[in-house]
C-alpha cells in the first residue's frame, strides 16, 4: 500500500495554462505539505495544512492554491503557469505530536513549455 | 531561523569504504535532526532522525548519524558503502515554531564499484 501518493506523476504543459496535482495519504496524519524542488535539487516548503486548515504559506505566488478537502487529501492548483515553474512538486505528511518525520510521496515532474 | 548546512555537493567513496556525508546546523533550543536520502526520480525516504538521548542514532540501511551538540554537526555514516547507497542526501532540521523541515542543499554520494 502507497502511504503518500500523488497524481500525476509527469506533467506537460503549456505557458498560461492552469494544472491541478492531487495528493492523498493512508497513514492518517493530520499535517500534509506541498515543497518544491528545483532543477538544482534545493528542496523548499510552500505550503501546509493542519487538519485542512492552512498553517504555513511561504512566499509562493498566488497563482498556486492549495486545497485540503479532508485532511488525508492536499491538492495544488497553479493558475496561468509560467516557465519558472518548472520542477518536482512533492507532496508530505506528519503527525502532530508524534515523532516529527515527514513522509514523502514520489513527487509530479511539472514540465512548462 | 533554523538552518541546516551541507558543505559538500558530492562525496565520492569507494565501495567497502566506510562513508561520512557531513550536516552542521543552526537552532535556537533544542534541534530535531533528519536525514533523508532521494533515489533518482523517486521521493524522499527518511533514514533516520535525532530527537533526545543517545548521540549515535541508527536508521535505515545500515546508516548511523552522530549528533554532536559542541560542533553542532549530524554527519551521516556508514561503516562500509555500497555502490545501492548512491544517492542524494539531505540533512533537515525542524522549525520549532512551525511544523516545517527546512532542508539542506543535499548532498550526492557516489560510491564507485
């Protein structure tokens, strides 16, 4: 069983185009997150979600909105996408209280052409 | 804020070798230490975690970290190397404000046959 799944795993598209990107996790934890990696690997948080309450909302554009419709569910929707926003979009989860490690799903390869 | 460093982009050992992938970090109070290690194209895979007690804490594959509060460091080990444990490695350490990691720049360990 995948504990952090996402979907798609490989995203083409085109400039000025809006693309959504789904998460959902099995381990019942309450704290999902969205990071961001770059072609340089730096690995960046953009945003969290407590219980489907935002709780962390770093300097990210406001084209990218995340929605947490239970809280074993995050989704990413990005509006008119831009060449920069190419890269590996990975989806986390933690508990509260517990042991503090995050765990990872396999992450969606957004190509903007 | 909390930061954690990671000094070196690539580590190169040969396989039997024991391996050292360096991590110094920045906290005010007590740090949560992780390391996580990303296969290619796959999702980060936490390793191992530093919370409280003994300063030798074993993970995954056989991989140990040593925290050492006077240096500040949580360097990453492994007594002899395998050319499956080629990978990038990241160093994390956890915003006590907020349930974020904040991740180091990674490090590529290249263990040649």
């Amino acid at each position: 069983d995948t504990a952090v799944s996402q979907t798609p795993k490989y995203l083409v598209t085109q400039m000025g185009n809006d693309k959504s990107i789904k998460c959902e996790q099995n381990l019942g934890h309450d704290t999902m997150y969205w990071y961001k990696q770059d072609s340089k690997k730096f690995l960046k948080i953009m945003f969290s979600y407590n219980n489907k309450e935002l709780i962390i909302n770093e300097t990210v554009p406001n084209r990218f909105s995340p929605k947490s419709p239970d809280k074993a569910h995050l989704n990413l929707h990005i509006n008119s996408l831009e060449l920069g926003d190419s890269a590996v979009y990975f989806c986390a989860s933690s508990q509260t209280g517990g042991s503090y490690e995050q765990y990872f799903g396999p992450g969606t390869r957004l190509t903007v052409t | 804020a909390q930061s954690v460093a990671q000094p070196e982009d690539q580590v190169n050992v040969a396989e039997g070798n024991p391996l050292t992938v360096k991590c110094t970090y920045s906290v005010s109070g007590n740090p949560y230490l992780f390391w996580y290690v990303q296969y290619p194209n796959r999702g980060l895979q936490f390793l191992l975690k530093y919370i409280t007690g003994d300063n030798l804490v074993k993970g995954s594959y056989g991989f140990e970290a040593e925290f050492n509060k006077s240096q500040t460091s949580f360097h990453l080990k492994k007594p002899s190397a395998l050319v499956s444990d080629s990978a990038l490695y990241f160093c994390a350490v956890r915003d006590t404000g907020f349930q974020k990691l904040v991740f180091g720049t990674g490090t590529r360990l290249l263990v040649s046959p």
